[in-house]
C-alpha cells in the first residue's frame, strides 16, 4: 500500500492519541482544584422585646353642629312679618330680641273684648263684696282700679278662706280670669323672642307669606359653641371615655381646636357598627355642619407593638430560644392598622421583626444569622 493512500489513518490516529493524552491531563490537575465555597446564609431580621407603655391613635370623624340650636315652627296662624331686621340667613339678634313677628291685630282685639268682660264681672262683684265681705272688698277695688286693658293680667288678690274662694268661684271669676291668661299666652306666640345670643342659619319665609299653624320657619344657632357628632368603631369604643380631651382637625381649619367628650351613646348604629361619641369645643373658625375629625391618644401599659405580618392566624409569632425558631402564643390587645398590639411576651425575647419565607416551628437558626434591628 503506497504512502499516499495510508497518510489519512496515520492523521486520524494521531489527533485520538493527542485527545487521550490531554483528558488525562485535565483529570489529573483537576484532583488538585479546592471546591467552590457555599454561598452564605441569609440574614435572619429580629429585635428584642421590651415591654412598656403604647400609644394608641384613634380618630373620630363626624358633622359640626352648633350646641345652641332650635328648629322654629309656628304655633299661631297669621300674615308674616319682619321684626326690627329681617329674618334671613346670617341675620344676628341678641337674647330677648324679637325675631319675627306674625300679625296679631285681629286675635289682640279679641283678646281685649276678653279682659273688658272680666273687668266687667269684677266691677259687679265688688258691690257684693262690700255687704258679704267688707274686710276682703278693699284689696278687690284697688285690684279693680289698678286693672289696664293693654296691660298683662296681674295675680288676683288672695283669698283667706275656702269660703271667699267659693263665693268668688260661684260667679265665674277664676274660668274668665284664666281665659284670659290663656290667651295672652297665645297671643304672645304671634311675636318670638331669641333665646340666646344667635344667627339665623335656615329662613323659609318671606314677608307677606300666609304663615299656618305647624310650618316650619326656619332655624336658629348661636355661633362659637358647638358639638361634634362623631363615631367610633365598637372595638375603639372602649378606649374612650367621658372627659377625655380632644384634638379636632379639618381641612378647612388651620391648627387644632381642643375638645372635652361630653357624651357617649351606647346604642350601636347597625347599619355602621359604631357608636356615637359627643364632643364638645369652642371656634369662631368652625361653622355649622362642617366635617371635622377628633384625634384621641390613647396610652395602652405593659404591651408591644409589632408589625401585623408577623402575626399567624392562630394567634402567635415566631420567636428565638437556644438557636431555634418557635411559636409563642401572644394575648392581641388590638390591631392598629398595619400594626398589632399584644401582650404576653416576656421582656427581652428575641422575636422576627420581619415575616421570613419558609420560617417553620423548631426551625434551626444559627446565632450568626441574627441580625438585630431597634
């Protein structure tokens, strides 16, 4: 066989050899190489316990109303009318101050041909006075002579005797007397006075307007004073009391404005599940009907705050003790948000400041992994 047809063998069986040669090389300085280091353990997030006073933020919102306040309805029937200044929204009058008037002439002029009548009667009664009772008769005449028709009915005189109440009675003088006195009752209805020092914050009237009995003609509210009518949840309902003082918040509203809780109501609204809570402050800044927001904190002793992740749903947390990882059960005072009050751990146990994927009852934990956070 000539050279030139045995040249590609002797190629191919040189380039094998070449390849066994360098395999065995490799593997030969491969027994020297040192393995790759494992890769380090996680961190593992903890904090220590120290237990102690929490404050606890509760807010309650709710309408501004003011604490003096009356709906006004008529009693009386009549033509309306203005008193000194009209009855219109934003319209001030001072305690005592007529607030409105309702046109009075025609019931006045009854009212008059009443007492004209009782005079009459107590004019006839006087002479039998003087024969039957002459020591009674001189306080019936001044009373008589002292009697105006566009004056308010006085007291009649007193009587000494069931007798002198009888003879007086038997001719009709109490039932016209307290006619009368009835009327002028009513008749004082046609004119209302302010109770207090106020405004006028709702007028459904105009003068001229026919006014019957029962209507509604507005509403009064003396400025300043006012009451927040706020709600609170039935879990934070027990963290506020009677006298608690206050800091009330709106947008609408620079600053605080400082309040007393005056009253609690401890009816539940159902369809809210909350409870209302009264409280009381003083602001020429605030208006009637504005929404307003109470700030209440609330110190809570001997608990802890924790992040709300870190509690399971059966009530505990994970806890470090002799290098592992277990469940501590935990008492839940209440659960503030993204955050979770508890009692029940004792002082200066290691507890996870983080939840930790994969964390596990009786989970070994080196000490080297802890790492402390405040």
């Amino acid at each position: 066989m000539s050279l030139k047809k045995i040249k590609p063998y002797l190629i191919a069986v040189i380039i094998v050899a070449a390849g066994i040669a360098a395999g065995r090389m490799l593997s030969s300085s491969g027994g020297n190489e040192q393995p790759s280091p494992t890769r380090a353990a996680k961190p593992l997030p903890v904090r220590m316990v120290s237990n102690g006073p929490v404050t606890r933020h509760i807010e309650l919102s709710g309408k501004a109303r003011a604490l003096e306040r009356i709906d006004i309805y008529a009693e009386v029937s009549g033509q309306f009318l203005d008193a000194a200044r009209p009855f219109r929204e934003g319209s001030t009058f001072g305690r005592g101050e007529v607030l409105l008037r309702i046109d009075d002439s025609v019931y006045r002029n009854t009212v008059q041909s009443r007492k004209s009548d009782l005079l009459n009667q107590l004019t006839l009664l006087l002479p039998d006075l003087v024969i039957d009772f002459p020591g009674e008769a001189e306080a019936w005449k001044a009373y008589i002579d002292a009697f105006a028709i566009d004056a308010s009915l006085r007291p009649l005189p007193g009587v000494q005797n069931d007798r002198m109440r009888n003879y007086i009675a038997a001719r009709g003088i109490y039932t016209a007397y307290y006619d009368v006195r009835s009327m002028e009752e009513t008749l004082g209805k046609y004119r209302l006075r302010a109770p207090f020092d106020g405004m006028v914050t709702l007028s459904e009237v105009n003068p001229g307007m026919l006014i019957r009995t029962g209507q509604k003609i507005g509403e009064f509210a003396a400025p300043l004073r006012y009451e927040l009518e706020a709600s609170v949840g039935i879990e934070d309902a027990r963290y506020v009391n009677r006298g608690d003082r206050v800091n009330i918040v709106s947008d609408a509203v620079d600053g605080e404005v400082e309040g007393v809780v005056q009253r609690i109501n401890d009816a539940i609204d159902t369809s809210t599940q909350t409870i209302g809570v009264y409280i009381e402050f003083s602001d020429s800044r605030v208006r009637d009907g504005m929404f307003m927001t109470a700030l209440l904190d609330v110190e809570l002793p001997d608990a802890v705050r924790l992040p709300r992740s870190l509690l399971t749903q059966d009530g505990t947390i994970y806890a470090y003790q002799d290098s592992v990882l277990s469940l501590l059960p935990v008492d839940v005072v209440v659960i503030d948000g993204k955050d979770v009050v508890v009692r029940g751990i004792p002082d200066s146990t290691i507890v996870l400041s983080e939840p930790v994927e994969g964390a596990y009852d009786g989970m070994p934990v080196s000490p080297d992994r802890l790492k402390f956070q405040p």
